[in-house]
C-alpha cells in the first residue's frame, strides 16, 4: 500500500495517546488493534487500507476507519473553536 498523508489527522484516545498522520501509522495501528480484537470491522477496516492503491482509496479507508475509532469511543474530536459562529450567537443572546 502506498503510503499518503492523514489531513486531518487521527487524534486516538489510547493509553499513550496517538496522532495518525500517515496511512501507513493507520495500518500499523489498525494490525495492532486486530490482534487484540477479532472484531470483522476492523478486519474490513484493515481490509481497505490493504486494497488501497491510491489517495482516492486511501482516503475512502482513512474515513471509514475514522467511523470505526468513533464508534469505539476511541477517535479525541477536535474542541470547536470558541470564536466561531454558534459561540459568537450564544453570547449575543446571553448578554
């Protein structure tokens, strides 16, 4: 599999925590999980990152993977960023 850029990155919820940046990290990390896991979504999440042959399918395993490490619990979403449209909303009507 070739190896292509995670943009935005993976931010993992694991103990140490983790940044995937790269679809070979993702690999890495998605052989680890299944060794520990017979889970077939990972299998299959695996799976898609082995059939990837360019960045169109790598990103279709990237979001796929992004799903599963969201359903797991296991995916650090970033926070909003408090100057943006809904905050700026919110304090005009708390004011």
């Amino acid at each position: 599999m070739p190896d292509f850029p995670i943009d935005p990155e993976l931010r993992l919820r694991v103990n140490p925590p983790g940044v995937l940046c790269r679809t070979t990290e993702a690999m890495a990390f998605i052989r680890k999980m299944t060794l520990g896991r017979a889970g077939r979504a990972w299998l299959e999440v695996q799976q898609s990152f082995e059939d990837a042959w360019d960045e169109w399918t790598a990103m279709e395993a990237v979001v796929k993977l992004e799903i599963l490490l969201e359903a797991e619990g296991l995916l650090i979403e970033d926070k909003p960023d408090p100057s943006s449209t809904s905050s700026l909303q919110y304090r005009a009507r708390a004011a």
